[in-house]
C-alpha cells in the first residue's frame, strides 16, 4: 500500500448510489472520500473517515488498478460524521 509522507493523505473517492423506483441514480462528480491511510504528521484525520476535498491541491494517482488521490490536510474543507 501507498504510505502518504508529512501531513498528506491518501484518499479513494467515494460513489453513493440513490435508489428511486428503479432507478439507480450516481452522482456524476465525487463529494465524498474516503481516507485510505494517512502521512506522520496528520493530527485530525484517521483511516477509514470520510471528507470532503476543494477543488485544487490534489494529486491523481493509480496503483494497482485502482485510483487515488494524494491530498495535503490542508486541503480538505471538512470532516463527514
């Protein structure tokens, strides 16, 4: 796995499906990560919470098939609970 350095984090975006009738609804643009694992010098964030980033200051990245985004803590706007 991807270890982010400093105060960085490696986030994975996260879909919600909405079900309506039957219709499966997907939200065309990402609102919501999840953070996959954090650098060293993360203080507010841990594994497995849920955040929502701006739109600037993070790094695509694919590993092993999959795609992520490598963020600064500064970066992320707010904390889902």
């Amino acid at each position: 796995m991807l270890l982010p350095l400093g105060k960085r984090l490696l986030v994975k975006a996260y879909k919600e499906t909405k079900k309506q009738s039957v219709l499966i609804l997907d939200d065309p643009e990402p609102w919501k990560y999840q953070v996959i694992e954090v650098g060293d010098e993360v203080k507010k964030l841990v594994k497995d919470d849920f955040v929502v980033l701006g739109s600037y200051g993070s790094m695509p990245i694919t590993y092993q098939n999959e795609k992520y985004l490598i963020v600064e803590e500064a970066h992320v706007l707010a904390k889902v609970t």
